[in-house]
C-alpha cells in the first residue's frame, strides 16, 4: 500500500485526486520494470557525450534543443521561438542540417527545395541569416504551438544569472543538456490527466530546473508549463500533470541509476555528491494570470521515496508577456527565497 500524507490541505476534492494520481503512477512504476534498464542506458550514454565538443556554433536567433532518450550520433533541434525548424546532425559524413521544410514554409516563409544540406553551405547560410533577422524584426510570427513559444521564453528568461540582465526571478536555472535545453523524457504519458504507462512513447517535462536555496543547497524543480488559464486547463488540472512526472522523478533517484542522475541534475560532472535521505521536489505550473481552481501552496509527503513535493503556482501576466518580458506572481515566489 502506498502512504501518501498531504500537508496544509485546502482543496478536499483536488487533495484525493492528487492522491490518486500519485499512488497510481507508483503503481504503474513498479508494474511496467522496464524503464529501470532504459533510464540507466540513457544516463550512461548521455554521459559519456557530456565530453564531446560540439562542433558548430548555436546559430543566433534560434535555441538549440538536445535528447536525453535519442542516441544516433549527435543530433540537435533547431528552434525559432519554440518551434522546431530543422534537424543538425553531426555525423561522419559531416555537418548536416535537415530542414523542416512543410512547417517552414507554412509558417515562417522560408521555402526550400532540399531535404539536407552541409551546415557549411551557401543555403545553410541563407536559412541561419533567414531566422536570424526574423528574431531582430519587431514582427510576432503565429507559429503552430503558442505552449512551445511559452515555453522556450521562460528557457531564455530562467537561463539568464543576474537581475542585471533582466532575470525577474533569481536563484533558479534550467538543467541542461550538452549546454542545450531538452525536455526530460518520462514513461508516463500524462496530459489528459489521467497516468498510463507509455514506454518510450511517454510524455516530457516542459522545464525541469534546478533552484538553489537560502542555504546554498540545490534541489529539482518539476514545471508544467500551460499558454491559456481556463476552466477545462485550470492551475488544479495542470498540477495533476506536473504532479505524476514529478514523482517519475523522485522515483528514478530511487532506482539503480539514481545517483548517476542526481550527479546530472545537479550538475555534479567530475565531483559525486550522495543523493540526500529525503529529497525535496518543487513542482510548478506557469500559466497566465486567470481565476480557475487552484492547488498551490501544499506539501505532499511520499513515504515510499522519502520525498516531500513542494506543489506552487507561477503565474505571468500576458499584455506583458507580449511585450516581451515576463511579470511574474503566484505562490512559488516566496518559495523560491527558502
């Protein structure tokens, strides 16, 4: 049997289904033993490439996105603004970007003839100079997903170090891969609110960040990230989501390659610190500023993995995210500063 003890509960109804949703993802853990094996080749794999220097730069306009699950050669997403817009591949026979070509050219004018090119090539040059001038122009594309464009904006605003660059909240990063973004994969698909067991085919936590606290001591953050605030998409309903990746978390620090991936998130490359006996988990959704239910400001204890989750709401006021900038309020601010 699962014990799970809920701490300051306000929401009697959300507070049972967190329950369940948290009991049913342990469950569906401890069922399906497969993703054990598949984690630990994953960290493995991923850490012997740590070393490996990337060999072109991060073209300027758009963000470089990389996988913890995908292992053939290096490969590396092209992003503009959230959006994927080509495939970098870097392999014997070179360089080589791959285009997304139906999207490109769909949604960011950009209409190309080929389904590869050498990164050192005329065309290469003319896509990277394409998106480039597209981030220095005033002009806001629609792109396919407004969630993804969210997404890669609080990326760059979490990535800065210091309020003198803008950051509007401090103390808090995105882990990295390769020094690129990526989004942590999980077993478990979760986005219609209700834990199943995916294999591979799972869902991916939008921001996983490592916060540091009035301590010195850092610990993960698990963030669900949501473009829209409305009833059918409340702050409640995304903690259900956020809520079942962050205990895949708690539980993978659990397993046999655990401390391999505590090193990761921590950013412990050449010097192993020891998973502590009782992990502390933020988990947070960011969503615009509305009025539909909450769960915030809770704690839930998880026996099982000697883990407390620590569930907070950060929220951004829009007219100033299409300004450019984000304004942020919520419950997790004051969390951020113990």
């Amino acid at each position: 049997m699962f014990m799970v003890n809920m701490g300051r509960l306000s929401l009697q109804n959300n507070s049972i289904m967190n329950k369940d949703i948290i009991s049913t993802t342990l469950h569906l853990l401890a069922e399906n033993t497969e993703w054990e094996e598949r984690y630990a080749k994953y960290i493995r794999r991923n850490l012997i490439r740590k070393s490996s220097k990337r060999p072109f730069n991060k073209p300027e306009g758009l963000s470089l996105y990389s996988s913890v699950s995908g292992y053939k050669g290096q490969t590396y997403d092209l992003r503009f603004d959230g959006q994927s817009v080509g495939i970098v591949s870097c392999s014997t026979e070179g360089v080589m970007l791959y285009p997304r070509n139906e999207n490109n050219k769909k949604y960011v004018g950009l209409d190309l003839d080929k389904e590869k090119y050498k990164w050192v090539s005329t065309d290469a040059t003319q896509f990277r100079k394409h998106f480039k001038d597209l981030a220095n122009s005033s002009v806001n594309i629609k792109l396919k997903s407004p969630e993804h464009r969210v997404e890669n904006r609080l990326l760059k605003e979490f990535s800065k170090r210091t309020r003198a660059e803008g950051k509007a909240l401090c103390n808090i990063q995105p882990i990295t891969l390769y020094g690129c973004y990526f989004q942590m994969p999980t077993p478990i698909k979760a986005s219609e609110h209700h834990p199943e067991y995916a294999k591979q085919y799972g869902g991916g936590i939008d921001i996983l960040a490592r916060v540091k606290s009035s301590s010195g001591e850092s610990r993960i953050c698990v963030m669900e990230v949501k473009d829209e605030n409305k009833p059918s998409e409340s702050q409640s309903a995304a903690m259900e989501q956020a809520l079942t990746y962050a205990i895949f978390i708690a539980r993978l620090l659990r397993s046999k390659s655990g401390q391999e991936w505590w090193d990761f998130f921590m950013d412990r490359e050449f010097v192993s610190k020891t998973i502590p006996d009782k992990i502390d988990i933020d988990v947070v959704t960011i969503m615009p500023q509305g009025e539909t239910e909450e769960y915030c400001g809770e704690d839930i204890e998880v026996k099982e993995l000697s883990t407390v989750l620590h569930c907070h709401s950060l929220y951004y006021n829009h007219d100033d995210f299409k300004e450019g900038y984000f304004n942020f309020s919520g419950t997790y601010i004051s969390q951020l500063r113990k």
